[in-house]
C-alpha cells in the first residue's frame, strides 16, 4: 500500500509537468459531446499516467475517464480513478482553473486521494484517517456556522439544457441565502477549496466517479461533510454530491437543495 501511496504522489508531479506544457498552446480540440470537449493535453495525460501504473502494478483495476475501465485478468482489489485533466474547458480557454485528480481504492473503498492543481502549484493529498494536506500542510474546513455567511460554488453538469430549470432554481435559492455564489469548473478544485477552507458549501449533480473519487475523502478527511441532496451517504457512482464543512449542510439542504 505504501508503494502505491508513493506512486500516486509521482503521479501527480508527471500529470502536472504533462499539463503545464500544454497549458496556453491549445489551438484544437474535440467534441465528445455538445459542449463536452477533449483536448491533446487529456489524452497524453491519460495514457502516460495509466502506463506508470501498470508499469509497476500490472494487475490494478483503473477507471479513467477517456479509457473507461481496465483490468488486467481478473478484477483486481485495488481501484485508480483517474481524471487527466479535470476543467477542460477552463484549460482549453486559457483559465488557469483546472487539476488532475486521482484517487486509489481498496476493495471499493477510498483510502489515497490526490487533486494537483498545476498552475497554482498546489498539490492535495489525503489518507484515509490521517488527514488531509495541502503542500504538505494540515488543512481543515472553515468555521462559518451560517449559510448567509458562506461562499458557495456549484456547477453546470454537460446535460445542463434537461434540466436548466431546477439548476437556475438551486442558483437563485444559493444566491439569496448565502454570501456568495462561485462556478469555478472543475470540481475537484471545488471540493478541495471546502476542504481547505476557501469555500464552505458545494453542490452539483450530473458528475462521474473521476471527478469526486479524489476530492470527496480530501473534504472528509478536513473535517468536512459529503452526502447526496437528501442528506444520505454519498456514492461516486451517484448523481448529486453536496460537501460542506459540516456545520452548515443540514441548512444548505433545506433552503437551497429542496
């Protein structure tokens, strides 16, 4: 375990030299779906990444999100979720707000998780029951008890124009009872900026396992509190995922998520 744990960190100093080299120099890119888009810098990203893992542990499962899922013979009990490049988009414009996450699963259960943010040189980390780091420092979720006193951030998932409605209505109930309301573009970064404090709720729906695998244990183990929109426990394999630093989530549930 610790050999992987030590892996995963490399992982994220190779994602972000790959990244940063791209960064500024998109002048294409694909369409996987109406605005769903997939760049150079994803792709070698990816396969450089799933190569070193398998280069050391042929025999780990990997969830990635441009390859899907691979395994080798037979399923393994250790699980990399993997997002290459998390705020494509962002980073396709030019906007500096984007990362690469990484988490590492043990018989369906999160217990390393990685979210590199290159531009900003910002490297997150945690264990499961040791906390969670940012640089190499103890982080914890902020202190705000109130929802009118709290900063928001929340997201628009790729299917946005089914259900514009309930999301225009969430954001205006967000608007009007908390301090503030950012969408940033990438959510692992928003779930690492609960857990370090910078933000104090969030709430999306329509994500994949690669974007909160990383950043849900990152929130938990600040202090921080992850669950679906009813308040029930959270799964990367769901459709809602709302992380806070606890002490207001109960309140954002009911006036903003109801």
């Amino acid at each position: 375990m610790r050999e992987r744990i030590h892996l995963l960190k490399e992982l994220g100093r190779v994602a972000s030299k790959i990244l940063m080299n791209y960064y500024g120099k998109i002048e294409s890119y694909q369409f996987k779906g109406s605005v769903d888009i997939l760049t150079e810098a994803d792709k070698e990203c990816e396969k450089t990444v799933i190569e070193k893992i398998l280069g050391s542990f042929p025999n780990d499962s990997i969830l990635a999100e441009e390859s899907g899922e691979t395994s080798s013979f037979k399923k393994s009990e250790y699980l990399w979720i993997i997002d290459p490049l998390d705020g494509t988009t962002n980073f396709a414009h030019g906007y500096p707000f984007f990362a690469f996450s990484c988490a590492l699963q043990k018989d369906g259960e999160t217990f390393a998780a990685l979210v590199e943010v290159p531009f900003l040189k910002e490297t997150f980390f945690a264990e499961k029951g040791k906390g969670a780091y940012l640089n190499e420092k103890r982080i914890y979720v902020s202190k705000v008890s109130e929802l009118k006193k709290s900063l928001l951030v929340t997201g628009l998932p790729y299917y946005r124009a089914k259900v514009v409605d309930d999301l225009l209505s969430r954001m205006k109930k967000a608007v009007l009872n908390g301090q503030g309301l950012r969408r940033g573009g990438a959510a692992a970064v928003d779930l690492c900026y609960i857990a370090c404090g910078r933000l104090d709720g969030y709430f999306e729906v329509g994500l994949k396992p690669w974007d909160t695998a990383a950043g849900g244990l990152i929130v938990e183990e600040a202090g921080g509190k992850v669950t679906d929109y009813s308040g029930n426990k959270f799964s990367i394999y769901g459709n809602e995922i709302v992380a806070t630093n606890c002490l207001i989530h109960n309140e954002l549930i009911e006036k903003v998520l109801k």
